[in-house]
C-alpha cells in the first residue's frame, strides 16, 4: 500500500510539472506547425513540430522565407493570391499548400494566417499554424476519382446512346462512317480518327483480280472516312496493313506507341507517327457477329494549336472504360454497316431491276439492227458505263457498229477507236477473248503496265490511255447457240472500277440484247428474202402494146413480213389481142409468194393456146389438185381486142374492174364465180367494149379493203377517187388512185393495173 501511494505522489508532481510548463511544450510539440514571419514572409520563429516534418533544423529555417520551401505552384499561389489576400483581409483561413521536404518529397497541408499590426495599422508580424493534410488530401483525390469516372462513365453511356441514335439514321456505309468517326473522335477527344472497311472478295469471272493488279488476291482494307489524320500516316498504315488483312483484323484492339518494338518494326509509321506529333494509335476492331467488317483507327496526342497537353499519356494500355466503349463503338459500327449494306444493297438491286425492266421496254419497241445498237448505246452510256463499244458478228465478219462515249468532249477518242476496229484490224484483246471463250471478260483494274501487254499499236496505245479507263468488261451476245458479237463497256476515274453487281447487270442486259438482236435479223433476213422472192415472182415492167397504154404498181403491206400473193400481169397475144390478170392468193407469207409465183406461171403456160377467160378460171379450177397448191385464191382474167375494144372478162371470186369512160365511172357487172382451189363450178363471162380514150382499172382488195371499213365502202371512195378529175394517163390515175386510198399503214398489199385504149 505504502509503495502504491509513493507512486501517486510521483505521478502527481510530474503531471503538475508538466501543467507548469504547458505554455511552451505545446508550442514546440504541437500536432501543427507554428511560424512566425516578418511581414515579407522571413521565417523568425518555428516549432519542433514543423522542423520535424520538413527536415530542416530550426536554425536552418530561420531567417529563411516561407515562399521558399513551398513548391513551385504552391510559390505562384502564394505570390497571387495568399500575400495580396493576408494584406487585404489580415487573415485567411484553410489555404492547401505543398510543403517540400529536405528528400524532395511533398508534405500536403493546409494553412491559416493572421497578420499582426501596431497601433497605426502597419504590418509587424505574421503568425501561421500549418496542419498536415496528406490524408484529407487522400481523401479528396479519391472522391474527386470517384467523381470523375462516374461523369466519365455518364459521358460514355451518352456517347453511345447519341451514337446509336445515329447509326439508326444511317441509311448508306458514308453516313454510318461519318458518324463512327465524329463520335470516336469526340469520345476520346482523338487528334484524327480513320475507319477502314474490307473490300469486296474476288470474283471469279475477274480476270484481273478485285483490289489490285494481276497477281494479288484477297480483300483489302478501304479508308470509308478520315479526319484529322496525316495522308502519310495513312499511306504506311495501309503499307503495313498490305497483304495481311486477315492478321491485322484478328489482333484485336491493340495501341501502338512510337518507339519500342515499333520503330524496330515498322520504322516507317513509327516516323509517320512522331511527324504526325502522334503519342499512340489505336486499333478497334469493326465486327457483326464473328465476321469482321473493317477497323476504326484513332490517333491520340496534342491537338493542333495546343501548346500544353492535359490527357494523360497513353504508354501502350487506355483505361478500361475507354477499351469498354471502343471495343461498344466498333460492334454498333458494324451492325450498322450490315443494315446499310443491305439497304443499299436493297436500293441498288431495286435501281438495277428497274433499269433492266426499262431496257426491255426499250428493246422491244425496236424494228430493227440499227434501232437496237442505238437504244443499246443509249441505255448503257452513262448510267451503265463511261464507254460503250458493240462489235457484231456478219456475214461478212465482225464489224464495229457502235463507239460511244458519255462525255462528248472524249467522243473523237472512242471514234478513233472505231476506225482501228475490224475489219481493219483485229478485235481489241478484251472482246476478242470473249468472242472467243464465249463468257464475259471482267478485267476490274486496268493500268499502264497491262495495257502495253494487250495493246500492240502505239498511237492506239495512246488513245486508250487519254480514256483515263480503270476497269473494263467484255460480254458475248448469245442467242439460240449463236455469238452474235460482243458488247463491251468501259469506267473511267470518275466513275470507278465497275463491281460484280455491275458486272451481272451488264450480263443482263446483254442477254436482252441478244434475244432482240436475234429477232432483227431474222426479221430484217426475212424482209431481205420477201423483197428478193416477191421482185422476182412478180412480172417484169409491161411491153409496149401498139394502141394501149399501161401502168402498173406493187405496194407491200408494213406490217408482217413484207410479202405476199398478189400478182399482175398484161401479155400480148398476137392479132390485135392482149391478156390481162390480177390475182391475190390467201395469206400473206411467203408460202402465198410461192403460190402466187406457181399460179402466174400456169396462168402463163395457158395462154399458148389462147383460151377465153373463162376457160382459164376452168383449167385452173381443173388442175389444181394437180398442181398440189396449199393456198386459195381469187383472180381476174380479161382479154382486150384493140382493134374492136371487145372486152371479155371471167371473175373466180374477185372484185370486179373499173371502167372510165368520159370522166364516168363504173364497175363492169361481172359474175364472180368460186375461188381458185374451191371446188370447181361453171366459169361465167361478161362481154363488152371498152370505147377510146376509156380506162380499164383492175385492183386487189388490198386497194378497198381494211380492218376499219367494209368493202362496199372502200369501192365508194374507189368511185369517187377515179372521178375526182378526169385523166387518160395511166400512171397518173394509179397515183392518184393509190394516194387518195393506199394510205400510210397497210395490212394487206396492193396490186394496181390500169389500160387506156388510144383513141
């Protein structure tokens, strides 16, 4: 007990020591640093306290000024604003200063200050009691981290959300670009920012190769949009890039700094990227799916006019909501670049339809060779292609029948080009390959070197070349087994190379081409060989007969083929007699021509014997079943004695004639009997006189009759036409006859014979 109660006096003396000298212990040990400064900031008196946490022994601190052991911001800030505001105020309160220690090292803290003044206001001291705040500082830096990556985070979930908005607007792969690359580049607040696209597969009808010269293969990487990035970046992005498409897609989002593995690497866009004042160069990815679309490129560094950088350096990893939003960025970009693929894939196909749908229009309308190459040239040149050059296959070998061009100013280049064409000179290689091999020739990149393998002439070499072309397709014209010639089509710089789309429609439209160009010529060699066999079936000009003048005409339809059966003939029979015949076989093809040609000549053979009209509708009547013809017809036969004008006319079923006499007009009543190939009945004869001076007019129906109007009506304005002003020329009268009632559209055709007796 007793050595307890020694112990509690002897705490009780040293706590009532230590209470004696409170006053300076807590000066010196305070858990705060105590200064007392002149008012030009010299230090005169300092605490242990504060020596401690500096480093510095008292003796080091004193006379020493305060600006002096804070750090260099910390000085700034002293000299603007804590000196003018402790003159100003006489205080200030919780100032956040960095104290530098003796190592070097940085003791936050805050500080509070009084200026002490004498009587008359003047500045005699300064007191300041400084307080470590390196936790508080902790602290603060961790809400302010806190803060900032929640407005970071906010910032990219609007980021995306204004891009996705964005995208869904896009309707076209330039819209959908501009959008990836003005968002990534805001988001990260890039120096410039590229998007790369893979180009289009090979195709296998190229006969050079999509994206390159002869030789290269694979996609490629195209740059969709850029901005802000140097060229020269791009140039040895795409270098590098070059040959290993596939690679560089599957590496996945990478960052590239200068120097490093880089430089050692790729010297070349290592320098590209320190001239470009690059720090790094991201890579995302664009992906739908498993495919991958293409590659977004962002530059990061100082912005242009930018004298201090405030982003943070990027020394080969971004932060990871950065990477999250990227790695976001590039599969939005790609579903997006899916749908407007489609949809321009869509618009373009519905384009290609509707112009392929007009072009038949077009090719159906045509009557002919020639109208088809023109509508041909028109069609292609300038919605299919810059140039448009058809070579045909003849019968007297390829021929060039169009040369046309869409720029009029280039027009003489591709008219050169026609002159050099066969049979001057052989085909071009392009279409005489595929004239050849019978498929299209798809040749998407044309440049110096090629040409001069495929184009042997200089000069020509020459005009080629001033066409600037850069792509060039060839496609045979087959029809029913035939080549019928080869269509080839050119695209300049201006348009670009032509695509497997463009191919295909150019094949369309060269199968329609065909089918048309396949039924021309028929047609046109069916109109050919009408003309020829109707020029020679029908008689030759009529003989002088003494005492009568004739005039005869021929008309053929235009429409169907431009043959038929109608015949004229006028004979001389010697003793004053003549023979006169029209006739009209049914049908109007050449199986009518035929007969038309066989019936002519019997009817020839007949008149040997000079028979009366009558006897030859009986003869005819008699061996037709002989004669095995296929086709009916009606005919008009008549014999004229010119010393008397004793007329005797037989009718086997065709209208009857005319006859003018004295400005009248009448149609002579003769009987018509049954047609020629019907079966036979008794032949009547009507007899007259044809007076001088008279007209005898013998037609076939064609003349009187149409598909709008009856025949009694077309005989009226037969009537009527013959009146119309009295003549006794012949040839006169048929013009006439045949102005005021062929018209301008026949279906049928006409044959005219009229005979004046010479009074």
């Amino acid at each position: 007990m007793a050595a307890e109660r020694r112990r509690d006096d002897a705490g009780r003396a040293h706590l009532d020591q230590l209470l004696e000298d409170d006053s300076a212990d807590l000066y010196e040990n305070a858990p705060c640093g105590y200064l007392s400064t002149l008012p030009d900031g010299t230090i005169v008196k300092v605490n242990r306290t504060f020596c401690a946490w500096t480093g510095l022994a008292g003796e080091q601190l004193l006379r020493t000024k305060l600006r002096d052991l804070l750090s260099v911001g910390g000085q700034v800030f002293h000299d603007t604003h804590l000196a003018p505001l402790l003159r100003m105020q006489g205080a200030v309160r919780e100032v956040a200063l960095d104290v530098v220690r003796v190592d070097g090292t940085l003791l936050p803290c805050l500080v509070n200050a009084v200026e002490v003044r004498d009587g008359e206001g003047a500045p005699v001291m300064v007191r300041a009691t400084l307080f470590e705040a390196t936790a508080r500082r902790r602290y603060e830096r961790e809400i302010l981290t806190a803060q900032r990556s929640a407005e970071e985070s906010r910032a990219r979930a609007r980021t995306l959300q204004q891009v996705v908005e964005e995208l869904a607007g896009a309707t076209s792969v330039a819209d959908v670009a501009a959008v990836v690359v003005d968002r990534a580049r805001a988001a990260l607040s890039a120096r410039g920012v590229a998007l790369w696209l893979v180009g289009d597969e090979p195709d296998e009808r190229a006969s050079v190769p999509v994206g390159g010269g002869p030789g290269e293969s694979g996609p490629t990487l195209v740059v969709a949009r850029s901005e802000g990035l140097p060229p020269g970046l791009l140039g040895e992005l795409a270098t590098a890039a070059g040959g290993r498409v596939a690679l560089e897609l599957a590496e996945g989002l990478r960052v590239l700094t200068p120097g490093g593995r880089l430089r050692e690497q790729r010297p070349e866009l290592d320098a590209a990227l320190v001239a470009g004042g690059l720090t790094a160069l991201v890579v995302v990815p664009v992906t739908v799916d498993t495919r991958r679309l293409g590659v977004l490129v962002l530059g990061l560094g100082r912005q242009e006019g930018e004298l201090i950088s405030l982003a943070e350096p990027v020394d080969g990893e971004l932060p990871a909501g950065d990477v999250d939003l990227l790695w976001t960025l590039g599969r939005q970009a790609g579903q997006a670049l899916e749908r407007a693929r489609l949809h321009e894939e869509t618009t373009r196909q519905a384009e290609r339809s509707g112009f392929l749908l007009h072009a038949a229009r077009l090719m159906a309308a045509a009557t002919g060779v020639a109208e088809t190459v023109e509508r041909l040239a028109d069609l292609a040149v300038p919605r299919l292609a810059d140039m448009c050059v058809l070579d045909l296959a003849t019968e007297h070998g390829v021929q060039r029948v169009v040369a046309r061009h869409g720029d009029p100013a280039r027009q003489h280049l591709v008219d050169t080009l026609r002159e050099w064409a066969p049979p001057a000179r052989d085909l071009p290689y392009p279409a005489q390959r595929a004239l050849a091999e019978g498929r299209t020739q798809w040749f998407s990149a044309v440049d110096d070197a090629w040409l001069a393998t495929v184009v042997r002439d200089p000069v020509e070499l020459r005009t080629v070349r001033a066409l600037q072309l850069t792509s060039i397709v060839a496609v045979p014209l087959v029809a029913e087994g035939r080549v019928l010639g080869v269509l080839t089509l050119g695209a300049d710089r201006r348009r670009g190379a032509f695509t497997a789309a463009d191919v295909e429609v150019a094949e369309q439209l060269a199968h329609q081409v065909s089918l048309v160009m396949a039924k021309a010529q028929r047609y046109e060699f069916e109109v050919r060989t009408s003309h020829t066999l109707q020029a020679t079936l029908l008689p030759p000009p009529p003989p002088e007969v003494p005492g009568v003048a004739v005039a005869v005409r021929y008309l053929a339809a235009n429409r169907g083929a431009e043959i038929g059966g109608d015949f004229y003939d006028v004979a001389p029979l010697g003793e004053g007699h003549v023979a006169i015949a029209v006739g009209d076989v049914v049908g109007h093809d050449i199986t009518a021509a035929a007969t038309m040609g066989q019936l002519r000549s019997v009817y020839r053979a007949l008149l040997v014997e000079s028979p009366s009209p009558s006897a030859v509708i009986d003869r005819l009547q008699a061996s037709w079943p002989l004669l095995g013809l296929q086709r009916m017809a009606t005919a008009l036969f008549a014999s004229l004695d010119l010393p008397s004008g004793e007329l005797r006319v037989a009718s086997a079923g065709h209208p009857p004639p005319l006859l003018i006499t004295d400005g009248h007009a009448e149609f002579l009543p003769v009987r018509p009997t049954r047609m020629l190939g019907a079966p036979p009945g008794e032949a009547a004869e009507w007899t007259g006189v044809v007076p001088p001076g008279a007209t005898l007019v013998l037609f076939t129906d064609g003349l009187v009759e149409s598909r709008w109007s009856d025949i009694d009506a077309g005989l009226a304005r037969l009537l009527a036409a013959a009146t119309r002003v009295p003549t006794t020329d012949p040839d006169e009268l048929c013009d006439r006859l045949l102005g005021d009632l062929a018209g301008t559209h026949r279906s049928d055709d006409i044959a005219l014979l009229a005979l004046t007796r010479r009074p």
